[in-house]
C-alpha cells in the first residue's frame, strides 16, 4: 500500500469525546487517505490523475469514509478487514463528495476559489480539467464498489451499495438539492422547502455512508431503519451548523469563503430561523441522533455518538 503523504485536516473532536475515540479516528483517517492514495491514480492521462488526486488527497475531515466505517464497526462488532466492502464504500462515498465540492466550486455554480484550505480545481488546474477530474471521480466511486476480482464481495451485495450511493448522488439526492439550491437564489424559502433541499444536497451522502457501512456489516432491517432516522437527523444537523459556521467564523478555520451564501444571497437556517433559534436546532437534530442509535441497540456505538456530538460542535 503507497504511503500517506500527508493527514488530513484534523477533526477536532469535543475534548469529552475520549482518548479511545481520538486513537480510533485517528487510525481510520492514516487507512482511509492510504486506501485513497492507492485507488486514486496518478496514470489517468494528460494531467486528469493530477487533477484528480488535487481534489481528494491531503485535505478534508473524511466525516463520511468515518461515520460508514463506525457504522460497520457498530454493527458488526469488529472492524472490517482493510479493503473489504465497507473500506471500498467508505472511499467511494469520499469520492462522490470530492467530485461533488470540484463541480461545486465552478465558476458556473458557486464560482469559489478556496477549497480545504487551498485554492480550488479550476483555479489550479482550469475549469476543463476540473469538469473531467470531477467526472472521473464519479467513475472512480464506482469501480471501487464493482472491482474486476469481486473483491470478496457478494454480487448482491455490490449492486446494493451502487443503488444506495446512485440514488444519493443524483436527482433524488445530491444533484437534485443542488439544482433547488441554484434555483433558490434570492428567494425565500420556508423551513419545509430549505430542508428538503439540504436533505438532498448535503444530508444524502451523510445518510448513505451510515447506509452503507450497515449494509456492508449485515445490519438487519430494525437496525438499518434506527440507523437511518441517525443519519437523517446527522446530515440536517450538519448542514444547520455549516449555515452558523458560515456568519460566525473566518475563511482561514473554515478552509473555505466564508460568509459567501449570505453574498449570493442563498437561503439558510440562520437567515430564515436567526443564530440563536439556528443553534437551538442543531441541537434538538443531535439529541434526536443519539436517540436513534439507542433505539439501534448496537453492539457499540461510542465512535458514532462521537462523531454526533462533533457535527454540533465543530468549529469548522
């Protein structure tokens, strides 16, 4: 396996979170950017793999490749051999959100040039090679659940991951949300209308890694319906908190512009509800979460009460 390069940005999990939940993060975050620096590659002609490896190594909090691998650890009640079929969705949930931030920061579509801390595709690269980096990426996620060997995984289980993470990624869920999003600039949205959009654009992929690493693991149906009221809950509450983070901190913690929905004019959970009613929000959705995983009855759901609590009380 290649070596890492460099960690990811650091997640900065509450200090009540645990020694043993810092050295378990930890230890997922060196696997998941090895996997990534392995799977991602370097050949794909005239620049793409460049371009490619730009857009998903060395950077970002890798919250989804997390919150899928401590499902399937939750449920399983062991961690899953490196490579098997919940490391392959863990990393192809990563590279949907990778190519979807490339597209994102477009000049067509947000136009944003700081990305994790560093300036974005098209501004390295050029918007056409950011285009097919991001198609590429697609692609990638993909072969990486459907691998020529199997890879140890069942056929059935194969094509059920792909749905969940086709049906997340496209016009049921994150595509379609951005389309509401585009749509929505300088109107007012209701409090029904702005979740329905984030649950697609933002809450879909949070939603399918705890999908996915249940279904990886085997999760039985009451399980998998407990988890799933969890990541519903997880992915909103993300999205109420990056709307705060978005008017109350700066782009250098941020790693991105700040303040730039509020200068496209974009509906958020601050400016419809207010700062105040949105933090009382966001921790309503995380008490909701930690309810859900309760009702699971997992074998040991510590790391995903963790990563919860994190979502609510990141500062980035």
């Amino acid at each position: 396996m290649a070596s890492i390069s460099a960690t990811p940005q650091s997640l900065a999990f509450p200090s009540d979170a645990g020694t043993d939940f810092h050295a378990w993060s930890a230890e997922r975050l060196a696997q998941v950017e090895a996997l990534l620096e392995r799977w991602v590659p370097p050949e794909a002609p005239a620049g793409l793999g460049a371009a490619m490896r730009y857009a998903v190594l060395d950077g970002g909090k890798r919250l989804r490749p997390l919150l899928a691998l401590a499902t399937a650890e939750a449920v399983a009640g062991v961690v899953p051999a490196l490579g098997d079929a919940a490391w392959r969705a863990a990393c192809a949930v990563e590279l949907i959100h990778a190519y979807s931030l490339v597209h994102d920061d477009l000049p067509c579509m947000d136009n944003d040039v700081l990305r994790r801390g560093k300036p974005t595709v098209h501004v390295r690269f050029g918007e056409a090679q950011a285009l097919l980096a991001g198609d590429a990426l697609q692609a990638l996620a993909f072969e990486l659940l459907l691998p020529a060997d199997g890879g140890g995984m069942a056929p059935a289980l194969a094509a059920r991951l792909c749905r969940q993470l086709v049906c997340a990624s496209g016009w049921q869920g994150m595509a379609g949300g951005q389309a509401i999003d585009l749509a929505g600039v300088g109107q007012l949205l209701d409090q029904a209308r702005l979740e329905d959009m984030h649950r697609r654009k933002t809450g879909a992929l949070l939603l399918v890694s705890v999908e996915m690493g249940a279904m990886a693991a085997g999760a039985d149906e009451p399980a998998l319906a407990a988890l799933r009221d969890y990541g519903r809950a997880l992915g909103l509450a993300f999205q109420v908190v990056d709307d705060i983070l978005d008017v109350t901190a700066d782009s250098a913690t941020l790693g991105k512009t700040a303040g730039k929905d509020a200068a496209a004019d974009k509906p958020t959970f601050v400016s419809l509800l207010g700062l105040a009613a949105a933090q009382a929000y966001a921790d309503a959705l995380l008490a909701r979460a930690h309810e859900a995983l309760d009702v699971a009855q997992l074998a040991d759901a510590r790391h995903l009460h963790a990563i919860a609590d994190w979502v609510v009380r990141r500062n980035h």
